[in-house]
C-alpha cells in the first residue's frame, strides 16, 4: 500500500511538471476530456443529475460534441488528452457509430497518443455483448456499469430499470473482454445496516470486480425520494456502513467512495482528484481549462468559460484531493491557504509528510467539517 502510494505520487510530481513544461514552451498543458450523455431510458427515484428521459437526436448531440471541441482546439491547440469519459445520463445507450464519430473528431483535433483510458458509462439493460465488442472496437478500454445494487427489491425502489440479474451478466460478460470493468453502487437505503454491507461486500467479492464505486444515498430536493418522507439511516449507522466496506471488501480504497487494486484505479479521476486540467464537454459537463497561465472554470453546451483566481482554485485542489488517500502535494498556491496551526494541533485528522497533506482514516469521516477547519 505504501509503494502504491508513492508511485502515485511521483505520477502527481510527474504531472506538475510536465504542467511547468508545457507553459515554459508556450504550449498549452494536457487536458483530460470529460463528455456529458445527457438521456436516459427513465429518471430514478434518487436522480438529480443532469439528465433527460427523452429519445436523443443523436445526430443533434453529436454536431454539438465536435463544435465544442473545435471551439477547444482553436483556444488551446492539438494538446494532449491523457483520458476521456463519457458519463451521464446513460452513455451506454448512445449509437456506436455517434460514438466512433466523436472519437475520430477528437483524435484529429488533440493528441490521443498518450490516451491511457476512455471510460464508457454503462446501465444495465442498454448493453448487449455485441454493442460492448464494438464499442471496445472503437477504442472504449473501461467500461463503468451503474448496477446500484444485486437486490432486485433495491432496485425497484431506487427506480432502476435493471434486475440484479442482467447487471451480473453485464459484468461477467465485460469482466471476459480486454477492459477494465468497474461497478456503482449505492447503499444506506432506509432499514439498511452493517449486514446488508457485507452482503454487498461478499457478492462484489465473489464476482472478482477489481474496482468498485459505493455512495451513500443521500436524499436531493427535486426528485422523487425528496417528496417523500423517507427513514433514512441515522448518521451513526451510516458511519458504521461506511467502517464496514473497508473491512469487507477486498480492495483497497482509493478515494472515500471508491475501492480499486492499484492497476484499476480510474485514471481519469484521479488526474481530476490531483487538479489536472479537464474540459467538460455537452449540456450539464463541468470543466477546469488551464490556458496562458490561468485557470478558467468552463461548462459544456453553451461553451461558458471564465477566470478563476490562484486561492480559488487552491481549495478546489484541496477538496478533491483530500478525498484521496494519496492525498495532495503542498505547492505554493495551496501553502496559502492553509492553516498549518491547525493541522499541526490535529494529526490524528490530518497529516503532512513528505510535503504531502493527507486526511487520516479519522478525518475521511468528517471530511466537509475538516475541509472548512484546514483553512485560514
Ligand atoms: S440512470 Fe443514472 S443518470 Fe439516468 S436517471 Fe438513473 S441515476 Fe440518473
């Protein structure tokens, strides 16, 4: 674990040089790509994502993509991408041929020789074998499948369109292809407890994911589960949930919600997590661009870009990067913001080793409460 900490770090040490490099020379830094599939088949009972239960002009959505990423080529040039991701919404359900056009415009605009991932995400229900081997055909290398839960009980609750049943099939029949295959779930439904962890735990075991994403359901205003009143687990519980995935899964975690063997980690998130520069892409993306020296945050669609100032960004690296066990360098803009008298008086919470700054098993538990605390 402390080797895989390491290497890890010296691919963040890695990265901000290679940030330094490029500005040096005048060119503009690498950015990871983000593609937002706003449609899905039906919203859930938790959803408050961007996304719309309506049939996708596809041809529409696919002419917005490539006008936004020729908007980004002319403002930056052929950088590099490092990753690509295409969330949602159900991405999955997208036609291969949209897809393949999306890819082949991109590799013409940017440089996708150093692409190490291009993550598809999936539902259940929306992938056959046949549409999985022609997406992998066309360059998809990690496949992340929303399967939420294996009860189908759950699942009818939570919305889902899926039975436990096809979405262990989606996974054994990705698990055989040549990708790396992660799974969503969510847990701390009302009357869930410790036991229904270890059952989750066992099955993810049993089914030998190697990566493996679990959120706690929280309760959004504007859906369905926010109209009704729902019993949801006390605060103690939910905690006690959250000790007993680490204790049962057999991977280790890499990021509060996320449980991965190292090869498996999802390298677009982590680029993310560490502060990489990332251009959202598509109605409801998200982007951080970093061009001339300066940081913009930037949304996908109607293509909204604008500057964000040093401390700002600061404490966004902080926020993502405190959610990781590797943690986050201390540079110069980051030393500014922080309370080291703070820090220094809690490091049973928090830790600062090797210019590292890292939450302890401890502090993950109150992350939003020590994010506000470790700044001055
Ligand atoms: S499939 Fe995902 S994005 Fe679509 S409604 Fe359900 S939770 Fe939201």
């Amino acid at each position: 674990m402390k080797q895989f900490r390491y290497s890890l770090q010296l691919k963040n040490d890695l990265l901000d040089f290679f940030i330094l490099l490029f500005n040096i020379h005048g060119m503009n830094s690498p950015h990871n790509l983000y593609i937002h599939v706003p449609f899905c088949i039906s919203k859930c009972n938790y959803c408050a994502f961007f996304s719309r239960a309506i049939a996708p002009d596809w041809e529409y959505y696919q002419n917005q993509i490539l006008h936004e990423v020729d908007f980004w080529h002319d403002k930056l040039g052929r950088i590099d991408v490092p990753t690509i991701f295409f969330g949602g919404g159900t991405p999955s359900l997208m036609p291969v041929e949209t897809f393949n056009n999306i890819i082949n415009h991109i590799s013409s605009r940017f440089d996708l020789s150093d692409c190490v991932e291009i993550t598809l995400e999936s539902n259940p229900g929306t992938l056959d074998e046949k549409k999985l081997d022609d997406f992998i055909a066309c360059g998809v290398s990690r496949l992340s499948v929303g399967a939420q839960s294996f009860d189908d009980n759950e699942l009818n609750f939570l919305g889902r369109r899926h039975d436990a049943k096809t979405a262990i099939k989606l996974l054994d029949t990705a698990m055989q292809k040549n990708i790396r295959v992660s799974a969503d779930f969510i847990y701390g439904l009302p009357g869930h407890n410790v036991q229904n962890i270890i059952s989750l735990c066992d099955q993810i075991n049993k089914i030998g994911l190697q990566h493996a994403s679990l959120y706690e359901l929280t309760i959004e205003k504007n859906t369905p589960f926010g109209q009704m009143n729902l019993n949801m687990p006390a605060n103690d519980a939910m905690a006690d949930m959250y000790l007993a995935i680490q204790d049962n899964i057999k991977l280790p975690r890499y990021e509060v919600s996320n449980y991965a063997t190292p090869e498996h980690i999802c390298r677009h998130n982590q680029n993310i997590w560490d502060g990489a520069p990332y251009i959202g892409l598509g109605h409801g993306a998200r982007g951080r661009v970093f061009m001339d020296n300066t940081w913009f945050e930037q949304s996908g669609g109607d293509i909204k870009y604008s500057k964000i100032d040093n401390k700002t960004r600061a404490i966004e690296k902080l926020m993502t990067g405190l959610r990781t066990m590797r943690g986050m360098i201390i540079d110069d803009a980051i030393k500014n913001v922080l309370d080291f008298d703070f820090i220094n008086a809690h490091n049973d919470l928090v830790k600062i080793e090797h210019n590292v700054i890292r939450a302890t098993d401890t502090g993950i538990l109150i992350l939003d409460d020590l994010l506000v605390d470790i700044l001055r």
